[in-house]
C-alpha cells in the first residue's frame, strides 16, 4: 500500500460528454477491485449519481472534487481525505476535460483538477464517426496545456476490427499509447432521466448488473496492467490529507469571513442526535458533510423518509439533502406520521437544513401531493432545467450561518418553489443578478442551493451547537 501523500491515481477524461467517461471509470473501479486492489473512486464537478456508480463498483464512498464548491486549494487535501488506505484511485471527470464554471477559465474542469492532483490523464474518445482524424483530436487534446499529462487513450464505440485497425494505425503518429478499446455494448448502459442517470439506489439490482458489465468490458477491453502502472507514476502530493476535525478546530462560527479564531466547542456527555435523510428519493448528499457534524460532535443517524414512520430516536436537528423527491412525491406523501413528525420538530424551532429535495419535502405540496407544511410555499414540476454554479452570500442569520457568510452553490432542479423566498430569504445569489432565494424560519434553512459544507465548515459547528442548545 502506497503511502498517503503518494496513492497511484489516474482521471479519466474525454473531448465531450457522451464519451463514455462514467462506463470506463466505473468499468476500471470494478475492475481493479475484482483483482483485489482497495480503490478510491471519486468524481470531478458537484455531481451526486455516478458516485453512486462509483461508491458499488468500488465498495468506498464516492466522493467529489470540485474546485469551485470548495477552492482549488481544497482539492488535493479532499483527494487525499478520500483515498486514505487506497491501493489505486480512479478519478473521473466531468464534461469535456477543459470545460469548466462558466466564464471562470479552467476553474472546475477535469485539466484544473488534474494539474491540481499530478495526475495522469486517460483520454475516452468516441470513435463511432471516425477513424483517421481521431489522431488530430488526440494530439489537440494531449497538447493544448501542457500542464496536463495525458497518458494515454482508450478508444470507445469502436465498429470493427477494421476500425480498431484504422485509429491505432492513425494513433501510432500522434504518439499516444492505446490503453484499450471498447466496443458498442447495450448491456453497460444505464438508464438516464431528465437530470442524467438514474441514481442507484432507485435501481440497486438492475445497477448491480450494469456494474458488472461495465468491469467486464473494461477487462476484456483494456490493458489493466499498463493503466495501473502509469497510476503508479503519479508522484507524492505536497499537502496533507483534509481532516474534519483539524479543520473544525481553527472553523470560524461567529463571524462570517474571519477563519482562524475558533471559539471552543463543548464536548457534553451526550452527543445530539441529528438525523439525515437518506433512501432512494434523498440520494445527493457529500460524504464530508456527516463527517463534519461527527467530528463537531453529533451522533449522525440515517432514517428513510420513503419507510420510516418516525425520526430516529432523540432527534434534535435534522439534515433533508437532495435527491428526487417528484419522483417519489406520492409515497412521501403516504408516509403522513413522518410528514407530521417532521413538521412537530420544526415548529420546536430545532434545526432544520434542507438542500433542493429537502426544500420541496417541507414545501406544503409538491406537484399536488401533500408533503410537510412546514414552508408555506408551493412545488411542482418543469419543463426548464435550472443548472449552474452560483456564489451566494447568507443574507440573515440562522442555523446554518450567520448573515454575510459567504458560499458558493450549485443548482440543479426541473421545479419551481412558490414563492422562491420566504419573508426572510436564506441566500443571496448571482445568477448573474442577485435574487433572494430560500427560506429561514424558526431553526430552519432551506434552499435550492447545494453547498460543500468543506469550503466552510464552521457551518457543521454551528448547525451542532444550535442542535445542542434548541
């Protein structure tokens, strides 16, 4: 096992979208495992589904790198954070490799996260429409920076056997090794909906399978060992790996902007209890945000609002992320005795964050369906994708964070939430103009907006302290 700072790592990139990114990465996390490797599987941009992929294939949690939710000086240390005791890591990226946050350059695209990891690239290059000029592309791609080190390619959707023929021959002149090559194959393909794939715990035997048939493809079609031993060729990282309670320990709760004068946390003798909502129609949610509220102090309980009747024993703040709650509006909506439990929690004044799926869950009703009542506002369907990175600034105090802190989110919803804003609003967010957006009422925050609690964690300390002491 490598040592921390030095983990064999590869990101997996391609020109465009559609590439056929997530079948490789997830087909090389399967893969690798099945030889016995611990793999450390993670994802570049704010996506929430294919670390579900990941997170099966693998048999680790999932987790994301994203340089604008958090920093780019972040992304290392969160890398390191997640590939602790990791023989390999799989990296993949998102879009094509130097699509990034609008009009912010290279900041939050596959080539940034890259550079920022020492990491060398694997190219996945459809091949379907192409065979000689698949060279020009590639040579484009492994030289526009030269910071990043594409390493190699594998070529995917390839026809024939006289196809394959034609892009290797073209691929000798550009001087990029070819990994592997992976033919059209129904089998891998996961279904997808209106904000991309379906997410796995909506389809946990049918993803099993697709799993499965990703690592064989991958198998038979790539050269594990030559991938694996250009992983090992990524040198050691100059940081150290993130740690949830080293950094709560300088977090700033009191006054926004102001990191590195902590206020000490109490440690009581009973941690409380906050309960996170998780099963099929709650599935977004970062890994680091549960171990902010443990390392704060909170005893974090996962409770299913599809099933559970009623929140986990002690409750006494409760985190609603995201997911597909329209998708599930009926059932939610028959499960009233948790409906009506969260709803008496809220109106304690206990806090309450709730992200996107959250927000629609404590809406009165969504799409018609009655959900909690807690937010005298109203939720249905779309046809228009809201989608995009967004800085926003909190523009009152609450139990997330005090007025003025500043965040940065990304949205990412098919539904409208009327009125958008309560009497008081939890954000402020440029869009490109300034909107006020959310809801705070009593101990609750709720909002469309996901946010990396990493980028700011005196949010977690705040969120516990409040839960001790409502």
């Amino acid at each position: 096992m490598s040592s921390s700072s030095s983990v064999p790592r590869l990101v997996i990139a391609a020109p465009s979208s559609g590439s056929g990114k997530t079948t490789v990465a997830t087909g090389l996390m399967a893969a690798f495992a099945a030889r016995g490797l611990t793999v450390s599987p993670h994802k570049v941009g704010p996506d929430y589904i294919d670390p579900g992929y990941h997170a099966l294939a693998s048999g680790r949690v999932g987790r994301n790198l994203d340089a604008y939710l958090c920093g780019p000086e972040l992304v290392a240390p969160l890398f390191l954070h997640g590939a602790r005791g990791a023989d390999i890591a799989v990296v993949e990226g998102v879009m094509g490799m130097f699509d990034g946050a609008a009009g912010e350059g290279e900041l939050a695209s596959t080539a940034q996260v890259a550079k920022l990891l020492r990491a060398p690239v694997v190219l996945v290059v459809d091949a379907s429409s192409q065979s000689r000029s698949v060279a020009a592309l590639v040579h484009g791609f492994a030289s526009w920076d030269p910071e990043v080190r594409v390493g190699g390619v594998i070529l995917n959707k390839v026809a024939s056997d006289r196809h394959e023929a034609l892009l290797r021959e073209a691929l000798e002149s550009a001087g990029v090794p070819v990994f592997g090559v992976l033919r059209r194959a129904a089998q891998v393909d996961t279904p997808s909906r209106h904000l991309g794939l379906v997410p796995v715990a909506e389809r946990r035997a049918e993803a099993v399978d697709s799993v499965a048939a990703m690592a064989e493809q991958v198998s038979q079609g790539c050269d594990l060992e030559a991938l694996a031993g250009l992983a090992r060729g990524a040198g050691a990282l100059p940081c150290a790996a993130w740690d949830a309670a080293e950094v709560l320990s300088s977090a700033q709760v009191t006054h926004p902007g102001a990191r590195g004068t902590a206020r000490p946390a109490p440690t009581p003798p009973h941690p409380p209890v906050i309960a996170v909502a998780g099963g099929p129609a709650f599935t977004f949610s970062y890994a680091e945000h549960s171990e902010l509220l443990a390392a704060a102090g909170a005893e974090v309980v996962v409770f299913d609002p599809l099933h559970d009747e009623q929140l986990p024993n002690g409750t006494a703040g409760l985190v609603i992320g995201g997911g597909f709650p329209e998708v599930f509006a009926a059932e939610l909506s028959a499960n009233e005795p948790l409906r009506k439990a969260v709803s008496a929690l809220a109106e304690t004044g206990a806090p309450v964050a709730a992200e996107c799926a959250g927000l629609l869950y404590l809406c009165r009703e969504l799409d018609g369906q009655p959900m909690c009542g807690v937010l005298d506002a109203e939720a249905r369907m779309t046809e228009a994708l809201t989608l995009g990175y967004r800085d926003a600034v909190a523009v009152s105090d609450s139990a997330l964070a005090v007025a003025g802190t500043r965040m940065r989110g990304h949205e990412f919803h098919r539904t409208v939430v009327e009125p958008g804003a309560g009497d008081i609003a939890a954000w402020g967010v440029r869009t490109p103009r300034r909107r006020l957006e959310g809801f705070v009422q009593r101990g609750v925050h709720a909002s469309y907006l996901h946010t990396h609690w990493a980028s700011e964690p005196g949010v977690a300390r705040r969120f516990v302290e409040r839960c001790r002491t409502s």
